[in-house]
C-alpha cells in the first residue's frame, strides 16, 4: 500500500498593516455607521400595533347566527381532532325540534392552545374561528380558560391596511 504524503506549511505571516487590525477596524466603523442610517425595525409595542401576517391565528371565537344563537351543534369535531386536547364540550339535548343537539358547556385552555387551525377546519358549521386577537398574556393561569359566554363574545380584530 503506498503511502501518500501530505504537505502542510505554515500560514504566511501577517504585515504590519494587517498585525495593527486598523483594517478590521475601519471595516466595523464601516458596518455599525450603515446600520445606523437602516430603517427601524423596532415596534414600540404598546404604542404601536404589531404587523400582523394574514395566516396569523390567535384567540377562538364561536360564532353566532343573526338571531344571536350559537353555530355549534356540539358534534364534537373540534375536540376530536385537536392535537393539544384543549377543547371539552358537554352536549345538551335541544327542545326546538329544529336543533339536534347544543354545547350546555364549551371550554377552551389556551394555554394548552397551539393555535393550529384544527378545530376550525373540522367545523362543519363554520361555529368556531380563529381570530387575529392575540394579546392573550396575563399572570394568572386560569385566565386562560375560556368558556362559552366569553368565546362567543370575542371581539373581531383584523389586521390594518397600510
């Protein structure tokens, strides 16, 4: 077997010029004063609405039909396919003859919410959205348990046109 020989040599020296680090230098004076002239890129939160994209999910919200009566007919679809088991329903057996079936209760824990989607892709009856409210931070972890009333009355926030 024959041996194959490698040569290594050693990497060339530094000039003056280059050993003084002038050069380097100059060149992050260079990139800092380039990025002070940049647009701003900083939101100033609480003053300023954050852009918001227009894929953008956030808080649920069940809707209602114009009589004021809630979409969902508690099929439970939303439950079963949320991957986060953070939807309960407690179905309740209707008196109008025209409705089947209502939710008697409908939890959401946000805070075991990750915000996919699922639920209203499942919804057969378009009862439940997600909307682009998300200023949903607090301190307190039962403030994320949302249940029918405060679902249903969920204000609708859209995005800006600029």
């Amino acid at each position: 077997m024959k041996r194959k020989i490698i040569n290594i040599s050693r990497p060339r020296q530094m000039t003056l010029w280059e050993r003084a680090y002038l050069p380097e230098a100059v060149r992050g004076l260079y990139t800092t004063l380039r990025h002070v002239f940049m647009k701003k890129v900083t939101v100033e939160y609480p003053d300023e609405e954050m852009p918001i994209h227009e894929n953008f999910r956030a808080l649920h919200r069940l809707n209602t039909d114009d009589d004021g009566n809630l979409l969902c007919v508690a099929c439970m679809l939303c439950a079963t396919v949320c991957p986060a088991n953070c939807i309960t329903i407690v179905a309740g057996e209707s008196d109008d003859p025209d409705i089947e079936k209502y939710p008697v209760s409908y939890d959401i824990d946000m805070g075991r919410c990750i915000f996919c989607g699922f639920c209203e892709e499942a919804c057969p009856k378009a009862a439940i959205e997600l909307t682009k409210n998300y200023r949903l931070a607090d301190y307190d972890k039962s403030t994320f348990k949302y249940d029918k009333e405060q679902l249903s009355n969920t204000p609708i926030t859209r995005r800006k046109k600029e």
